[in-house]
C-alpha cells in the first residue's frame, strides 16, 4: 500500500526477482512511477478497505507493506492484513518513532525513514535472513558491502556474470581461507564467500538474485 518512492521501488524490486505484486494507492497517477515494464497489479483505493484489498488479492497474499505517508493509514491497514486477513508477513512504514515502539509491541514490525527503507521492507517482505545485515556501509548510508549465499548454479560461472545479473560489483572472495580480489573473468567456486558492494536500495534485491539460479542468457 502506498506508491510514491519506496512503495513503487519496492513493488519494482520485488517483480523483478520473481514475485507477483499488487500495489494499492488513492491517487491514480501515483502508478506512474512503476513504469511501462511492471506486471502487477494497480488498485485505485483506500489501502485499509477492506473491499480494495480485496481486490488486490489480499486473501492470497505472502506479504503485505504499508507505505504510504500517513501512519494511522499505514498500521490500520497493516492491522486488518494481520488481524482480519491473517496475513503472514506484514510490515509498516511509521513516521513517529514512539508510535513504532509501540505497534512493535502488537507484533507489527515497523520501519523508520532511513536511507535503506527500500532495503529493509525487502528483507522483512522475502523472509531473507542471508540480507538481515550488511557488514558495512558508509557514512552516507549509500553504499552497502554484504556477504551473498550464491546458488550453487552460479559454481562455475565468472564475476562478470554475477555482476551483470544483480548489478553489484563483486569486491573480494574468501577462498581457502584467504582473501583474494577477483577480477571479471574469475570463475566462482563452490565453498566461495562473496562479498558484494552494492548501493542502498538494491541490497535486498541483489541478495535474492545470487540465491536464485542463474539463467542460460546470464553466461558471458
């Protein structure tokens, strides 16, 4: 629920890694910024209505994020996903720190508007716990390095395949026990610990590109 920045980046992030998504906004224009190439679906209405998220599969939902820009909107709606509907995962945009402690409190994870907002609602969202953390990011809150659990299809194919398919860049590979700074022709080896750079708002996304098997088209 919610389509202005982080609602329409996540919607984006998550159809592009597999998932169906519908998103939920009052203002039809709003759906402008998913773009030409999004497949799921736009449902004009109030996100905490009962019969608009309804309409938007709700009752077959895996997950649902509430991020528009008002906090009363966005736990009521939250609260009739879990509470009416029954929905598993369930996550809240909120505004007012002292207002999050509180939902967290009704079993309602909440998240504040931080650089990486995008990022987080993705985890929460996909269940990923390889993309719980980064290991470090920097002062700016821009760019990210975290740890990859690669599929074990990506054995065999070169950091230049991996890159081109999550759009991050491969920093170092732990291999033996020693570090080593790979370039684009290094071929990934079963028991290789990567380690990726990538900026905030693609983290999540990337994570669960390297967990999944890659395609024929991504070989060089």
């Amino acid at each position: 629920m919610g389509c202005g920045r982080v609602g329409s980046s996540l919607a984006r992030a998550l159809g592009r890694i597999g998932h169906e998504v519908a998103v939920i906004d009052r203002d039809p224009s709003a759906f402008l910024r998913l773009g030409k190439d999004f497949t799921g679906e736009r449902v004009t209405g109030v996100g905490f209505d009962r019969d608009v998220l309804q309409r938007a599969g709700i009752e077959r939902a895996g997950a649902f994020a509430a991020v528009s820009s008002g906090d009363n909107s966005n736990i009521i709606s939250a609260r009739v996903a879990r509470e009416t509907f029954g929905v598993e995962r369930v996550v809240a945009r909120i505004y007012d720190a002292k207002r999050a402690a509180v939902y967290e409190r009704l079993g309602i994870p909440t998240i504040a508007t931080v650089p990486w907002t995008t990022d987080r609602f993705l985890r929460t969202i996909i269940g990923d716990d390889a993309a719980a953390g980064s290991s470090w990011r920097d002062p700016t809150g821009t760019v990210a390095v975290t740890q990859l659990t690669l599929h074990e299809d990506w054995y065999g194919r070169t950091v230049r395949d991996l890159e081109d398919t999550t759009g991050a860049r491969v920093s170092f590979l732990i291999r033996f026990g020693q570090g080593v700074l790979p370039n684009s022709k290094t071929v990934l080896q079963a028991d290789d610990v990567v380690y990726v750079a990538a900026t905030s708002g693609s983290v999540g996304e990337t994570v669960a590109l390297a967990a999944t098997a890659p395609s024929n088209e991504d070989q060089s």
